[in-house]
C-alpha cells in the first residue's frame, strides 16, 4: 500500500500545518504563510470551457479539508468568465452549441466528482 502524501504548509494562526494530499491537488506552490489554517485548500487541475476561445466557465476540484463554516468534502468551484459579446444569429447558435458542450463537460465532470466521493481515486 502506498503511503498517503503529506505536505507541511505555514500559516498565519498555527504554524505549520501538515495536511494529506489529495492526487489530484496540483500542489501548493502559491501558497502564502499569512494564510489561517481553515483557508488551506487543495485545488485541482483547471477545466476550461470555451466559446471561440474566450473562456466561459472554469471547473477546478476543491476540498478545504479544516474549514469551519464551508464544506469539507471535495467540490466542483466553478467560475463563470463574465463573457460578452454581440452576435449575429449564426453566432448564437454556435454559442449555444458551446453552451451545450459546456454542459456535457460540466455533467462528466460531475461523474468524475461522484466517483471520487464514492470512494474512487483520492
């Protein structure tokens, strides 16, 4: 059995933390030491999703596993890009297009986030 990966982070309230990660946390390499200890967070890879190269969305896997008030457990954060833009109608349906091939891509990577809770690849 493999050795669970660990990984020692400061912080701003209780020194240094060390904390189990996950294989799909990208690691830390951003990490600040004014953080506090319920901040520390495990981010996954970004999923961008597009429309004529403009991002419209972003998926990445998170889990802040010391939160107080957030959940604990690994989540989808999702963030929407604010994209604008004036279309002709052609144009519209091709977003729409990318719309429904963001929400395929959303729905697999809901499947993939099941998995994990249900005991997959940690």
């Amino acid at each position: 059995m493999t050795e669970p990966r660990t990984i020692v982070l400061p912080t701003a309230d209780h020194g240094d933390v060390t904390l189990t990660e996950p294989s799909w946390c990208r690691g830390h390499a951003d990490h600040r030491p004014d953080t506090y200890r319920t901040d520390l967070t495990h981010y996954g890879a970004e999923h961008r999703l597009t429309f004529n190269g403009e991002e419209l969305f972003r998926l990445i896997l998170a889990q802040s596993p010391l939160s107080e008030r957030a959940s604990r457990e690994v989540e989808a954060y999702v963030e929407e890009s604010g994209y604008t833009g004036s279309l002709t109608p052609a144009g519209l349906y091709d977003l729409a297009a990318a719309l429904d091939a963001a929400a395929d891509n959303m729905r697999a990577f809901a499947d993939q986030l099941t998995t994990l809770l249900d005991g997959g690849e940690q």
